[in-house]
C-alpha cells in the first residue's frame, strides 16, 4: 500500500513540473504580445487568452500557437 501511494505521488509531482514548464513556456512566448494588447486586462475567467485571440493576426507567431491550443473550439 505505502509503495502505491509513493508511486502516485511522485507521478503526480511530475505531471505538476511539466504542467509548470509548459505554462512557463507559453507565457514566454507570449510576454510581449500581451504586455503590447493585453496589459490592461483582468486576469481570469478566459480574459486574456480572449484578448490575444481578438489580436490573432498581430501577434507572433509562437505566441499564436499557444493561442490556438488554448482556445476552446
């Protein structure tokens, strides 16, 4: 039992680090995008990756495929 719930922690924590990498790595590539149209937006709720959708044809390129993969739809 305790090598189980060993196992499903630690692969819990690695999920939670690539989760952490991965979102560290979209607000990398969007940083610039959103501070030129998006900084005076309120975070939460879809706002800003709504915003940088409005801005699709403005932005990076690197920017807009973080846009595209988290837009539902």
């Amino acid at each position: 039992m305790r090598i189980a719930l060993s196992v499903l922690f630690l692969t819990t924590q690695m999920a939670t680090n690539v989760a952490m990498a991965q979102t560290a790595a979209e607000r990398e590539a969007c940083e610039s995008d959103y501070k030129k149209f998006c900084s005076g937006v309120e975070q939460g709720g879809g706002r800003i990756i709504k915003c940088l959708s409005d801005h699709m044809s403005e932005l990076t390129p690197e920017c807009q495929k973080v846009v595209k993969a988290n837009t539902p739809g």
